[in-house]
C-alpha cells in the first residue's frame, strides 16, 4: 500500500482556511458619515452605523469635530467599503477599507491627516507622523 504525500492536502485546507478569514470582510457601501470615526453604511437594504476600530476622532461639539466628520465624509461618502469586525472595547468596532487603485485603510488615513487620535498601538506611530508635521488637531500645538 502506497502512502499518499500529506503535504499537498495540508497546504490546500491552510490556504482555504486563510483565504476564508481574508475574506471574512463584508462589502458595504458608505452613505454618510455620523462624525468623525463612525460611518452610515447600507447594507442588504439596512443602514448600519459603523465605528471605526482603533481611534477616538472628537465629538462635533469639540474643535475639529465637524472638520474631522467633514474629511472622512469627503473621503468615502457614496463609495464601496469592506469592513472587519475587530474588538471595541465594549462596542462593536471596525477596519475599514476603501479600493482607490490601492487599498486605503479609512482609520489609519484619518489619523495620519490629524482628524483623530490613535487608541491602540497599530496606529500610533502615524499618529505621531501627524503631531510631528502638525496636522488637524496638533496644528496648534
């Protein structure tokens, strides 16, 4: 009785299994955005509210509120998304991804132009990118 090679079998459920959680993203299409880290999203039919994983963008009452709503509605309103649920202390939180030629990560681009703040360390170092060159909130500081 021959033995048949593992290997290939093992590779092929690892790639299914990694192409799966890759694809673990849902397509949604940005209708508004509530202010500066939540978007308005619509999907099957359903407008769903969706924040935005990993910063803290300020409130509309605060400076750079309505700045910070105004860019990330400039950036995506009426444009294709796919977002990842990640974990939001307490709350449900996601990365959220925009195609232009290029896959622009909405959290990351919002920090990075100073519209708000990072809160976990996978943005941090753009945050500080931002404070170096003084843009949005750290303009005047």
């Amino acid at each position: 009785m021959r033995k048949k090679p593992l290997f290939p079998l093992l590779m092929l459920i690892i790639c299914l299994f990694v192409a799966d959680v890759q694809a673990g993203g849902q397509k949604t299409t940005v209708i508004n955005a509530v202010d500066g880290n939540t978007l308005l999203v619509k999907r099957d039919r359903k407008l769903i509210k969706v924040r935005l994983w990993g910063i803290e963008a300020p409130e509309l009452s605060q400076p750079y509120g309505r700045e910070a709503k105004a860019r990330l509605m400039a950036l995506c309103r009426n444009q294709k998304v796919t977002v990842y649920l990640k974990n939001g202390s307490g709350k449900s939180a996601y990365e959220v991804y925009m195609e232009k030629g290029f896959r622009l990560n909405l959290n990351s681009e919002m920090v990075k132009k100073g519209y708000a703040r990072a809160t976990v360390g996978k943005y941090k170092s753009v945050e500080g990118l931002a404070r170096k060159n003084k843009r949005g909130l750290w303009a005047k500081k």
